[in-house]
C-alpha cells in the first residue's frame, strides 16, 4: 500500500542536520503512513554517509542526483518518485513537534482551496520567523539585505513586505510563504507543474505561489503548529560583505528571473 504523504528533502553538503531532521520525522505521531525521500545533490560531507546507510536500513528513500542540481529541480526529482497523496517539501534544517504533520494534514484534508499549507516556524533562539509576506517588488529585497533598512522610511516599507504588522497567531490566507517546510496535495504540484527549474536557489517557493495562485488555490499560514528552523540569515548590514558572497549573487540572479518572469501578471 502507497503512503498518504511523501516527504521530500533535498540535501547539499548540510552535515549533521539531515540526520536530526530524519529523526525528528520519526518521532512524529501521526495515524497515516508516510515516506521520508532524500535527494542529495553530490554531497561530498559526512552528512551523504548517513544517507546512505539510513536508505540500506530502510529509514529513507535516497536519490542521488550525481550533481548539485539546484534546490527546485532537486525537489521536482524527489516528487516525480513520490508515492503519495500529499507531499511535503522540507529543508534539511527543518525540525518538525510531534503534531507538525498530523496537524497540516488533517486541515490540508479538510480545505480543499488550500494549495499550499505551511506552519509557523521558530528560529532555533525560539524567535518567530517571517516566514509568510506580501507581494514584493525588488526594492523591499535591496533593502532586506542591506543597511537601507535601518532607514525609518525603508523600515517601514520593509515592515509591511515582511507582514510585521500581521497577527503571527492566526491561520489566514497570505500571499507567499518562505519554501523551507510547508504541504500540498501532490496533484496540485503536478497541476502547477512543481517549482520551476529555472531558478537554481532562491525565489522558487514565491514563484511557486504565485502558480498555485493562478490556478486557483490559497496559500494559507498556519500556525496552529509549529517547526524549528536552523537557518541561517543572510541580511546583513556590511554590504561588503554580501558583495563578496556567493550565496547573495545566487539571490541576486534569480530575483532578476522571478520580477522579468512576473512583469505584470501577478495575480
């Protein structure tokens, strides 16, 4: 018999954490069956070790894609493998309560609109994460990374793109919400046609969410549970610094893809 919910994880290089975020699935309660998918993009860390000896066990499901992949088309790979009703997509650094997943899955089944479900997550100091925004332009994003935010006119503006001035304990449609957990009824994913691989990192999850949008569904904030998240931030204020860091051009890029694809058709 097929799983009810498949759980995708796409791994690169995250040392120890796709091991505690496996064994924090595990300690779930739920009363439906599930299966753990890991695809990892030519991790060359201890963490592709662990993989590897939990998929002989039969803890997970381990692809390797044979190369870094980027983090959408490594997740489209994990779901063309998936055997289940519902998916979750998960980053490595994501550690679901006990009731995270009971939870969605029982709201998810019960709201048919929603497209794409996702909690309310913590950073590992116990601090709210803005996780759900509105619609953006680029501007909000220069200023999130950089000091123009410490400026009282941008810091307002950021605020309202950031939602600081929404009630983080009640469950409501949003406009887009941050891909590190969240759950959908994988026809919907396959309907949207999954994340676009386009985007090698950042803006596939809102570009996500404007097609789930398009076609019709919600994008809901749900924060009558909870996961933790061990990310870490890339904002900063030296702007020196993100200059000179990888990881800030990847974001660079793919905002530019995100606003020239969506010129004028957000919904």
């Amino acid at each position: 018999m097929n799983p009810l919910l498949s759980i995708i994880i796409v791994n690169y290089n995250h040392k120890y954490f796709p091991r505690m975020c496996v064994e924090a699935v595990l300690k779930s309660n739920t009363n439906f069956s599930y299966e753990i998918i890991v695809v990892d993009n030519k991790s060359e860390d201890e963490s592709i070790d662990y993989l590897r000896e939990a998929d002989k066990k039969g803890t997970i499901r381990l692809i390797e894609s044979g190369a870094n992949l980027g983090y959408g088309k490594a997740n489209n790979l994990g779901v063309k493998h998936a055997k289940g009703e519902f998916i979750v997509i998960s980053n490595p650094d994501i550690f679901v309560k006990q009731d995270t997943m009971q939870k969605m899955l029982d709201h998810l089944k019960k709201n048919k609109k929603i497209g794409i479900l996702a909690p309310r997550l913590r950073y590992y100091n116990g601090k709210i994460q803005e996780s759900c925004r509105r619609y953006m332009t680029f501007l909000d994003l220069v200023i999130k990374r950089t000091p123009l935010k410490k400026i009282s006119v941008f810091k307002k503006r950021l605020d309202h793109y950031l939602m600081n001035d929404f009630d983080h304990n009640k469950t409501q449609s949003v406009d887009l919400v941050t891909g590190a957990y969240f759950m959908m009824k994988k026809e919907v994913y396959d309907e949207v046609k999954g994340f676009d691989p386009r985007y090698f990192l950042f803006m596939e999850d809102y570009d996500l969410c404007l097609k789930v949008h398009k076609a019709g569904y919600q994008v809901v904030y749900f924060p009558e549970t909870e996961a933790e998240h061990y990310h870490k931030r890339l904002s900063g204020g030296n702007i020196l610094g993100l200059l000179f860091h990888r990881v800030f051009w990847s974001h660079l890029k793919s905002s530019f893809q995100y606003f020239w694809k969506w010129r004028g058709k957000r919904p």
